[in-house]
C-alpha cells in the first residue's frame, strides 16, 4: 500500500524520514523535512514515522535555521 501525500514516513533503506510527495510509477517520492531534494523510494521499504521521529526532525531543522545552516 502506497502511503498517502504528505504522510510522514521513513525510507528503511538509507534510515531517511521524508514527507510523501507523490506516486510516480511503483515508487514513493520524498523530500526531506524542511525541503530539499526528492527521492524515490520503494512503497515496501517505507513505514509511517513516529511522533518521536517527527518530534527529532522537527527540532533539528529549527536548530539548524537557528545556526543560519537553512534558508
């Protein structure tokens, strides 16, 4: 099952957690929290991210504005 747009999720492959951007073809399209580059991910290979997971990438984005790291 494909998960739904804008879902948070994990790519199990590369430890990644993205947002869910599209279904192209049999693959899922992420981005990363805050922007950046897609990628292609493989529907199995991908599960719903944690509070926990979100809660982390959440605040190491702000940190990272914060140091001028961001746009």
């Amino acid at each position: 099952m494909k998960p739904p747009i804008g879902s948070y999720v994990v790519d199990t492959c590369n430890g990644r957690m993205g947002i869910v951007m599209g279904h192209e073809g049999p693959y899922v399209q992420l981005r990363p929290y805050g922007g950046g580059k897609e990628w292609d991910a493989e529907p199995g290979a991908v599960r719903r991210a944690t509070q926990t997971e979100r809660l982390s990438a959440a605040t190491a984005y702000a940190n990272a504005r914060s140091r001028g790291e961001v746009p």
